[in-house]
C-alpha cells in the first residue's frame, strides 16, 4: 500500500498496495502534522437526500488481483475495492471492543471457554438467503483446510479444539464448532483450548469473524475456490452493496443490495477506479473523483483543494524492514530459521537499523505527516506500546562501531563477512510512485556509507504483486526487504511474527519469542498489568534482536466531497476498518 494508503490489511493481508514514500520536492522541513490533527475523522453530518454517484479513486501502481474472499485474499488492496459490500460480523466501539451493534452478537464464557455467536435475523447475503450457521463454519473450512492454501492461517486459530486436527487432514470437521440449531440455524457455540483477552476485540486472530455463503459455493472444491468465478467475478455479500460490474483489474461498480439488514443504502452506484499514485493530487484538485485518500508527499499540491472536506486519522499500521533469515515448510506449514543465513548476525542486522536516516527523510520529504516509529507495536494500542522504547535512531558512528566489533573488516571499499568472504546485500523494495525510488536510493546510499554493498534485488523496485509473490516463495535473491503492515484491532503480535505464521516473511524462529507470544496471548493475560508487562518484554527484544525493524508510520488524510454526508473512519462508524456505506449520502 501506500504510505497514502498506509497498509490497511493485516498481513499481506494488508500488504498489497505498500507504496513508501520518499524523497520528492523539498519542502524546506515545513511541519504539516499540526494541521492534520485537527482534521476530523468524519464528514460534517447533515441531512441527506436518496440517490447519487460517489466515485472512489483508488491509488495503486498495478491491477487489483480481484480475490474477494477474506480468507483467500492476502491483499489490502482487493479489501478496499470490496468495501461497500464487505462486512465483517462484528462491529465496535472506538477502543476496538467488540458490540452488539453488528451483524451478529458475541458471549465470551471463560469458564467454559466457549464464545457463542449469534447472527441477527435478517442478516441476508445479496441473493436474499439468511446469513446462517453453517456459512460461519463454512469459513472456518475455508481458513483451515490445506487445499486452500490459505494466507490468513497459523498456530494461534489452533486455539480452538479439532482445528489442527482438520487442517492437518485427521479429521473431517473441526470438533469444536458446535451447531445446536442446526446449520440453518443462527447460533454457533465454539469450545476453545482456553480463551484470551484478544478476543473481546474486533479483528482478534483468535476468533475469526468472517462468513461465507456455503449455499452458494458448496459444490466448488477448496483447491479451487480461489481461481472460481464466484469469487473473482459474482461473489456474494451480505453488506450495503452488491457488485453489478467489475472491469477486472480496474474498477468496481457497486449497486445497493435490497436484502441490506441495516436499512436502505441511500446512494444509486458507488464506482471504485483505480489510479496512478503519480496523478492521484491532479485528480483530486480536478474533483475527479468523490472520495480519494491523500499521497503526502504530495499534500502540499492538494491542501488549498477547494470543495473537499478533509478528515484524518493514523492508521493501525507501520512501515519495516525485514531480514530473511529461513525459509517457510510448506509441509510442515512453519518457518524454519538458517542460523547460517547471511543476514543471521544480530550485529549487521543492528548496524542496518542504525544507518538509516528515517528521521530527516519523513521531516523534509512528507510534511512531517509521516514519522519513525520505535516498536513493532502502534502508539494507539495504549499502555501495550512501550512509550520507553528508543528504536533505531540514525547514528552512522554506532552502526560503523557495531560492525567493527563484530568482525566486518573493510576491503578496499567494502566490508567483508567476519568469515573473510564478500558481501552483498540484496534488498527489495515495492515501486510505486515517483517518490518511491529516490528515497530507496537513499537509505541504499547510507548502508554504502559504513561499508556495506546493498543493491537492490533484481537491480530494480518490484512490482508489488511480484513483490509478495517473491517474499511467500523465499526468493533466494532477496536477503532483506521493506514492507509494511496494517494491524488488526487487537496488538497481538502473533499473526505477523510467530513460528508458524506464514506472514513472518523473515522466517526467524526463536525459543524466547515463542514463549512471548504464549504470554502475550494466554489465560494468564487476562491480567492486563502482566499482559503488558509481556508486551513491553517481546518489543524490547524484537528491538534488540532486529530480525524486523520499525520503520515508520504516517497520517492517513482522506478528501471527500464537501457534498457528502455520513462518511466517518471512527472505529464505532465503521466496519472491517471501513465506513458504513449504508450511511453515506448527498447533503439535500
């Protein structure tokens, strides 16, 4: 994604559309990041009148790849072309606590260790059949059976009994999905191993919170559900809108669905297009498109945009740079850390960090809209962040110092392995816009500067879909990379970082960060004083470590039409991180 679009999936769930962004027009170090926090988080509310056209411009430098599956999709990008229709079961608050308001209600029983969870009648997909129980377990099957290979899938869904069983094929159903009314019914009772404080939360990685129409794509088998036309081209929703026509990698035209359960969408057609990032400001200060989120590097073209309101928020989400250090077993479906690996010494990984001058590019470059980030874990997340933790900071004479000591001896101009052998260092990064390449050159330039010969993969930026394509298959020309996540709801770290998550795409495997993620995330966390003590524990080894090193995170502006009412990104107005269209209209 984009540092505009900043990430806004869980893994490369989220991942897609990455785009850093870097080093274009001076803009003498103005410090714009005043003006952003001032900007609401919704559009004025005002009475709104029924029909109309809203036009999204959607900016991402490649094709959208049209998974419109949550299990299936591993790309933020296809989650944004599906939102109008999207919906998750489960709505919030504005701390991410799961409410009663949503498509279904959820008990939390940690006695019994049971979650039992409720669709409200009238819940009905665009085809007009009642959302059930079965399409909950259905999407579970989806989640676990091998032969889907499904991205979203690691160790932290075992936490439900029988659910290792079926994805390991010992099993035809998973024994812990109890369906007392049937599958036609709208209860589901789930019996967990043990149940955690991530679960309260939406997004949680623990309780999936997705169903799929079994009624509707029963009789494709797993393997093939993703490559199906019933998920790439007529897939079926039980949100706001429905998909009339899709053009296939371009845009997406969306009529309401008549079986909505919220009440009637008050808009005709939403219409998402997608667009260069290198015109997305000529087209938002030409009103070429209704709602279209904001490059900042390139808010300093847009800002005086009359006929737009601007809302704002910082997204879940962070940039890193990532050291390959193993490989993943897709047999024994976890990562297995090389302790050979060349990127497997904690001291060049440190020096890398070190080298790095994050600052003064987000200040001079993006408005100071954009700015370093110390832990793998967002401020948002409260007392769980480690306000204390310090990150990489640039300072060329530790990065030179750390590599001295640990044996990287010059040769002529660059280091050597303490081994004596050369050194070359191959990092990936995505293209995007214009300002994508200055600024990899960049940091390319300061790694130079103490001595080490980075260059970048394949000698250019990768297409993002090649991009992921390279990290999940461990492209063996690829020894480090930058890209970026949008977080869940819930800060447990466990989907990104753990030995058996598919998304650590640095494939490192440690004893003490699985204990850690055991903590973060056991009965004992109910405890909030000793889950984020855990949490201050795991980000201060994470940092000491460097396997994955933070990088940045950035002010997510939107601009909208001065014209619509009912757009908001609060936590309580949205769902599946997006606003609930049923709500959005033309000011009468």
């Amino acid at each position: 994604m984009s540092k505009q679009n900043l990430f806004k999936s869980i893994g490369i769930i989220s991942l897609s559309g990455l785009v850093l962004a870097g080093c274009g027009k001076n803009n003498n170090g103005k410090d714009e990041t005043k003006t952003a926090s001032k900007f609401p988080m919704s559009t004025p509310q005002k009475a709104s009148k029924k029909g109309g056209t809203v036009k999204i411009g959607l900016e991402t430098d490649t094709p959208f790849a049209g998974i419109f599956s949550q299990e299936l999709s591993s790309d933020d990008i296809d989650s944004q072309v599906a939102a109008p229709g999207l919906e998750t079961l489960f709505d919030s608050d504005d701390h991410y606590k799961v409410t009663d308001k949503g498509p279904a209600t959820l008990k939390l029983n940690v006695k019994k260790k049971t979650a039992t969870i409720t669709i409200k009648k009238g819940v009905k997909w665009s085809d007009g059949k009642q959302v059930v129980a079965k399409d909950y377990e259905y999407a579970y099957e989806i989640l676990a059976n091998k032969a889907t290979n499904c991205p979203r899938y690691s160790s932290q869904f075992e936490i439900l009994n029988g659910l290792k069983a079926y994805h390991d094929g010992e099993a035809k159903t998973i024994s812990g999905i109890e369906i007392p009314d049937g599958d036609n019914g709208r209860t589901v009772i789930m019996h967990f191993k043990e149940l955690n404080p991530s679960m309260f939360n939406t997004g949680n990685r623990y309780l999936w919170d997705v169903a799929e129409p079994y009624h509707y794509l029963k009789d494709i088998p797993f393997s093939k559900l993703k490559s199906s036309d019933k998920i790439r081209k007529e897939p079926l929703f039980f949100g706001a809108f429905k998909i009339d026509k899709i053009v296939r990698g371009q845009s997406v035209t969306w009529t309401p669905n008549k079986y909505y359960w919220r009440g009637t969408p008050k808009l005709d057609k939403i219409i998402i297009s997608v667009v260069s990032p290198n015109s997305a400001s000529q087209a938002i200060k030409s009103h070429k498109f209704d709602v279209m989120q904001v490059i900042n590097t390139q808010w300093n073209q847009v800002k005086d945009t009359k006929k737009v309101n601007f809302i704002a928020q910082i997204p879940l989400s962070y940039h890193y740079l990532a050291f390959r250090v193993g490989k993943w077993d897709n047999k024994a479906s976890k990562n297995i850390e090389n302790p050979k690996a060349k990127m497997n010494n904690k001291a060049l990984r440190q020096a890398i960090g070190y080298a790095m001058n994050v600052d003064a590019v987000d200040k001079r470059y993006t408005y100071g809209l954009t700015f370093r980030v110390p832990t793998l874990i967002p401020s948002q997340f409260g007392d769980y962040f480690d306000k204390n933790a310090k990150g990489y900071s640039y300072n060329l004479k530790k990065a030179n110092s750390i590599l001295d000591k640990a044996g990287y001896k010059k040769k002529v101009k660059w280091r050597r392995q303490p081994n004596g052998q050369p050194l070359t260092i191959n990092i990936a990064a995505m293209s995007g816009d214009s300002t994508q390449e200055p600024i990899i050159q960049n940091y390319i330039q300061q790694w130079h500067k103490i001595g080490l010969n980075v260059q970048l993969a394949s000698g250019r930026l990768i297409e993002h879909n090649s991009f992921y394509d390279k990290l999940q298959h461990d492209d063996p020309g690829i020894d480090m990379f930058i890209g970026g996540w949008s977080m869940p709801s819930e800060p447990s770290p466990q989907t990104y970082y753990s030995e058996t998550a598919p998304f650590n795409m640095s494939r490192f495997v440690t004893v003490k960060n699985n204990k850690l993620m055991t903590e973060i995330n056991s009965s004992k966390a109910f405890n909030h004083k000793y889950r984020v003590q855990k949490f201050h524990e795991w980000q201060e080894y994470m940092n000491d470590e460097a396997y994955v090193i933070p990088i940045d995170n950035s002010y997510q502006i939107t601009a909208v039409n001065d014209k619509l009412t009912g757009y908001s990104l609060k936590p309580s107005h949205t769902n599946n991180y997006q606003p609930l269209w049923y709500k959005v209209g033309y000011i009468k």
